[in-house]
C-alpha cells in the first residue's frame, strides 16, 4: 500500500514493551512521505515504566513525526467528525 500523502492517525496504548518496536515503523512512515497524527493513550502518555519514562517517548514521537501528540478526548474528539486522517493504526491492538 502507498501511503505517500496519506494521513495516518498512530495511536499507542498500553503494553509499553512494545513501543521500542513500534517507534520505528512511525520513523519508516515518515520516510515513505505519510503524515502522522500521534495519538496516546493517557496512560501511554503519562506513565514512566521499565521501558522508558513517558518525557523521553514523547520527545522521541514529537520529533519523528513533526506534530505535538494528541492525549486528551477532548483533542482527539474532533478526528472522527473533521475527518483529519485517511488510515487509523491502532498500536498494540491486543487480541
């Protein structure tokens, strides 16, 4: 799939042993030309873990994707109905 020029919502949730594997495939959207909207969960955005404390992370996405991340429902309200992005990922998606 082409993603050059699209817009992708990445939201992050929890599981937070993923976010070394899943920062970088943000990175390699970015390179193939996507537009990324960050997204974050609030305890995604809020909570230091063995795998990193949130400043760092955050830091690391805001950079990657040039954008301040969305962490609040009253920021993120408006993707849905304004229809801001062409593709949501949803990262983990647990089963």
């Amino acid at each position: 799939m082409e993603v050059k020029g699209k817009k992708i919502g990445f939201v992050m949730t929890g599981s937070f042993c993923t976010f070394k594997k899943t920062i970088p495939i943000i990175k390699k959207l970015v390179d193939k030309k996507a537009e990324i909207i960050p997204i974050m969960s609030y305890n995604a955005y809020t909570k230091d873990t063995k795998f990193g404390k949130a400043k760092d992370i955050i830091k690391e996405i805001n950079e990657i994707s040039g954008k301040e991340i969305i962490h609040t429902i009253e920021d993120a309200e408006p993707i849905g109905p304004k229809k801001m992005t062409d593709i949501m990922v949803i990262a983990p998606c647990s089963r």
